[in-house]
C-alpha cells in the first residue's frame, strides 16, 4: 500500500486557477493508487471568487478541507496553517496559481524515514533580475550562515507529517521553509532533490518575491539564527 499524503494547496486570490489545480491533484490521487489523502486549501484572505468556488468543491469532495485567513497573512502563516492541519503520513504543500505539477511527485510517493524531497526549478527565465537576485542573497545566506546547500529553498518540499510536528517551528515568514530544512539538516536528515518545472502563470500576481515578503523574511532573519543555535544545542545534547 502506498504511503498516505496531505496535500496543501497555498492560494491567494487564485480563483482562475485553483478549480484546475484541485482537479489535477484529485486525478494524481486516483492515478497513483494513493487510497489515503486529504487535500487542504488554505487560502490567505483572498478577495476575488476564491471562497465561493471553493466552498461549491467541497460539498462534494470528501476528503477537501478549506481553511481560510480572514487577511492575507503572507506565505509563511499559511505553510504553518497547512501543516498543523495535516494528518497523512507525508506532507506537500503546491502553490494555487498551476506552476507546480503535481505529477513530478509520482516518483516520490513513497519515500524513506529522515528524507525529505526538495524540489528545485531549473529554469527560472521567468523571474525578473529583483527576484533573481533576492533568490541569489538567500542562497548564499543558507550555505554560509546555516551550512545549508539545498538547491532551491524556496520551492516545494515534501515531508513527513511527524518531522514537521516534531521540531517546533518558531517562524511565521517565509524564512519558515528555511528553518525547517536547517532542522531537519541538523537532526541527520537528508534531502532529496528533484529537479521540477516551474509553469507559467496564466493568471493572478506572483507575491513570492514581494516587498513586504523580502522585509519581513529580513526582519525575521536574526530570530531563524537565534533558533537554529537554540535547536542546535538542544539537538546535540
């Protein structure tokens, strides 16, 4: 029996996409014989149609969950949202907008204990020369400071449930990706990396890279390093 999945869709004003995503991720359920799953929207205080097309999918969808932020709270409040919500055995958590196919997790359905897999986009011609570069700072920030060399911090993951519930995430910015990889590097865990696609947008604005993302990730940057140092010391002993 394959291994049971929580997959988290992010979405934020994603109302011309997130039908299309549901469907998809449902289609790779069935088509992978994953016979123990949830699905759970978290939106992030969408005010476009996003809650009514949900809220019409869930009636006859089992096994959707919809979580709502009653304000846009940013990318990291809705990772932790997703994640404590979740109960199957691995944990993914896919942006609303269809840049992500959920297909490239087929050859990962069923991974080991103290793995996790990290998705990394190869081709990124999309991002503008400011994201690039903010892209490039963090990268080199997780090598040098965090001795973390995953490939593309902040793409998708997939984890086991327990790990996340296990290391007591502190953060609430986007920075939240980079202090669970640090904790699970510290712990002996290794990553998995996978090389993904990154699909174009066909609708909404893309928030990753965002001014008030990138300042509050900054702001919160000395707080990641107090707690990896915290958790670092309680690791080793």
């Amino acid at each position: 029996m394959n291994q049971s999945w929580s997959i988290i869709i992010l979405c934020y004003n994603e109302g011309k996409t997130i039908s299309d995503v549901i469907c998809k991720i449902k289609l790779f359920i069935s088509e992978n014989n994953i016979t123990e799953s949830e699905i759970l929207v978290v939106d992030d205080g969408s005010d476009d149609e996003t809650e009514i097309i949900i809220a019409d999918l869930v009636k006859s969808s089992d096994n959707l969950k919809y979580i709502r932020h009653p304000e846009n709270l940013g990318i990291g409040s809705a990772l932790l949202s997703g994640y404590r919500n979740s109960y199957k055995e691995n944990v993914i958590a896919v942006p609303g907008d269809g840049q992500f196919d959920v297909n490239e997790l087929s050859p990962y359905i069923n991974f080991s204990d103290k793995h996790f897999i990290s998705f990394y986009r190869s081709d990124t011609k999309q991002y503008s020369a400011y994201r690039k570069a903010v892209s490039g700072m963090n990268k080199l920030l997780n090598k040098y400071l965090l001795s973390l060399n995953v490939k593309d911090i902040n793409w998708v993951k997939a984890y086991k449930s327990v790990d996340l519930k296990n290391i007591d995430l502190k953060l609430g910015s986007s920075l939240v990706a980079t202090e669970i990889c640090a904790k699970l590097h510290l712990k002996g865990y290794r990553s998995i990396e996978a090389e993904s696609v990154y699909h174009e947008r066909i609708a909404g604005t893309a928030r990753g890279a965002s001014l008030r993302t990138v300042a509050q990730a900054v702001k919160d940057l000395a707080g990641l390093f107090k707690e990896i140092r915290r958790f670092n010391k309680i690791n080793r002993n």
